[in-house]
C-alpha cells in the first residue's frame, strides 16, 4: 500500500509521524517492511551494531500497598499476615552484594506503604548514597512520588527536590502500566490518572531528574489506546527531552485479579517495538523484556528497532511474582545479542558503553552474574568469590 511505504519510509529517515500514522502501521504494514524500516531507524539514531545491557538489581523496601492494582501479584494490603518490609540494614546489605557483582544501579522498587513519605525516600536514599556513593539510584515512579506527597501532605515539586538532593540520580518508569483513562482505571482504579503520571515527571525532568518511560501491554487494552499511551510521552518529550528510554513489556498473568483473561502475543509485542521505534523520532533508546516476552522473542526484537537488552537484573521480585521465569546468566544473554549479530556491550545508567565485547574473548566471565533471581519465588544464591 502506497500509503505504508510512504509512512515507513518518513519515519526511517527520522521523519514525524502522527499517531494515527503510527496505528496504520501497527496495525497494517506488513511484518517484515514493518522490522526492516525500524532497524534501519535504530541504526541511523544508534549509528553502529552495539547493543547494550546493564548489571543492577531490584530492591524492594516493601511489599505493602493501599494501591490494590488488579494486575499486581507483589503487594499485601496493610496489616496482611505476608506484608513485610526491610530494614535499611538489609537494603544496605542487598546493595552491596549488587555491587560485589559488578552491579552499577540499583532499582528501589516497593508498594505504596500507607506510612512512608518523602522522609522514609530521603532517609533510604541517603543512606545508599552515604555507603555506595558510585551506584547510581535509578528508582521509583511518579506514583510513589504521588503517594509520599500525600502522607507528607507537601507538593509534588517539593517532594522531587527533596529526593533528588538526599541522592536519588534519576527515575524509573513504572507505574505507567496504560496511560489512557479507559484502560488504566480498569487496571489500576485506584492510581494517579495518566495525564498525572506524566505532569510528574515533567516536573522531575524540569528539575534536572531525566527517566525511563514504561508500558504494560497485554490487559485487553485496544491497538488504538496503546498508540495512545505511545503519543502522551512523546508529547511531554517534546518539551522536556526528559525520557533516555521506552520499555515495553507484556501482562504477566498469574496469582493477580485479572487471573490472566488477556495477554499480548509475541507478535504484537514485536510490531509494538517497531512502530515504537518509528514513532519515537525523539526517544534515542528502545529496550525489550525478555524476562517477559522470552528469549527467543526477545532475541528477535534486536532486528525490530531495539538497541538496549535491558538489565541483567541480580534481584527481581515483582514481575517474576505474576508468572515471569526466565532467568538467566549474563553469559547466555551475550550469547542471544551475539548470535542476532549484534554486538554486547555493558552501559551504565547514561547509556555510556563501559565495556564494549568485540569478540568472545571479550566476554567477562564472571559466573556468578545471573538475572532476574527472584528472593520471594526462589532465595538468591550468591555463593561466595
Ligand atoms: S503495582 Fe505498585 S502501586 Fe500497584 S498494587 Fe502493585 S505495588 Fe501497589
């Protein structure tokens, strides 16, 4: 179709294209011009074959939540008999096991405790940065900063500086899950709107905090509402510059209120990246969930625009609480970018290349370094050096 190739062909030499062009290809171009035209994007914004990933690991502070979202399998209400939280001592202890491991980031991730406000975040911040003054706090989401305004009763503007100044470096994208109104109130009733999920981080990119941008794709949402979601970011992209990065990743559907009714199939999946990829003329990362959409899917995203594979993640506990298993060692996922004829390279949280591996012998060999080990479905095991 004239059309298609006409849109394709814009967005691959770095062109705009609108929403409604975008939901044309999503739901119309043919697969493969579809993953061809994105790769060729990906190499003109990345201009090499090198794709990145990066050791950290998930620390969760809490598992308790007034949030109650229906496609969570983390989190307890208060006062359930399996709520927990950790002691700083314990968070302390788990960030410096990350960085024996090579870890560079560290993702403090938990539920909305109905007590912890902007000083529980100041006081967890500083003491990672009191101790671990080089890893770098990658964390949160405009939801937790919305919540810990509330039980402070400050400004969000207010609670960004503060969190920001105890040492928080930059923001994680979670809690976008669906941006639009139909699709997130069915999700999350209880969660900030979308347009307030993005007028916070406009405010943290205002402030000098720049993030990732996330979507949860698989909940029965329509292709026109997840080129929505896509079209909200990029609108805030065109003011702030804020987002490094769109993640993707897929509904995962045990143990939750949704018991799994819907879920994206690696196809759309795929197709969602690339048109992500053409859309995203001002987003320079794109990264995959292989820990949600598998390995081999996950390996065929690095021809359909994708440049970054993520994290190999020492710790992770929420997405691996809903049905996701596929862990795995640093070594086997240099091993699927090598052999999508891509070359690995470890980046930092800036996306700065800090090891780059030309050739096997390159490789590290630490093999201890494995991903996605969840302390709640299995304990970690570190074994000692
Ligand atoms: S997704 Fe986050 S905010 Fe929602 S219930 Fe789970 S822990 Fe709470």
């Amino acid at each position: 179709m004239a059309e298609i190739d006409d849109v394709l062909a814009r967005a691959a030499d770095g062109g705009r294209i609108s929403a409604e062009e975008a939901e044309l290809l999503y739901t119309e171009a043919p697969f493969h011009t579809l993953a061809e035209a994105a790769d060729i994007s990906r190499r003109r914004i990345i201009g090499d074959n090198i794709v990145t990933y990066i050791i950290d690991r998930n620390i969760n502070y809490t598992n308790v939540c007034v949030t109650a979202c229906k496609f969570c399998a983390f989190y307890r209400a208060p006062k359930h008999e399996e709520g927990w939280d950790h002691s700083m001592e314990e968070i302390l202890r788990r960030c410096g096991e990350a960085v024996e491991l090579g870890a560079t980031q560290v993702m403090l991730q938990g539920g909305h405790h109905p007590e912890f406000g902007v000083e529980y975040y100041e006081a967890l911040f500083s003491a990672v940065k009191r101790d671990y003054p080089d890893l770098v706090i990658h964390s949160i989401g405009p939801s937790e900063i919305a919540h810990m305004s509330k039980v402070s009763s400050v400004g969000i503007d207010e609670s960004i500086a503060r969190i920001k100044a105890a040492g928080l470096d930059s923001i994680a994208g979670a809690g976008a899950e669906m941006l639009p109104e139909r699709p997130r109130k069915a999700l999350a009733p209880l969660k900030e709107p979308g347009e307030v999920w993005l007028e916070i981080m406009e405010q943290a990119h205002n402030q000098g905090l720049e993030s990732t941008a996330t979507m949860m794709m698989g909940t029965g949402e329509t292709a026109h509402e997840r080129i929505e979601h896509l079209r909200m970011i990029r609108d805030v992209q065109d003011r702030t510059g804020g987002f490094r990065s769109f993640i993707p990743w897929t509904y995962q559907p045990e143990n939750n209120h949704l018991k799994g009714r819907t879920q994206a199939t690696a196809i759309e999946y795929l197709r969602l990246l690339s048109t992500a990829r053409l859309f995203f003329h001002n987003v320079k990362h794109l990264q995959s969930s292989w820990l949600t959409v598998g390995k081999a899917a996950g390996q065929l995203s690095l021809h359909m625009g994708v440049d970054d594979f993520g994290s190999i993640m020492l710790e992770e506990n929420v997405i691996s609480s809903a049905g996701a298993r596929n862990s795995s060692r640093l070594s086997e996922l240099i091993e699927l970018i090598r052999t999508a004829d891509r070359i690995p390279a470890q980046r930092d949280t800036l996306y700065e290349r800090m090891s780059i591996h030309w050739t096997p012998e390159d490789d590290p060999q630490d093999d201890r370094v494995r991903s996605h080990v969840s302390t709640i479905v299995k304990e970690l095991q570190i074994k000692p050096a």
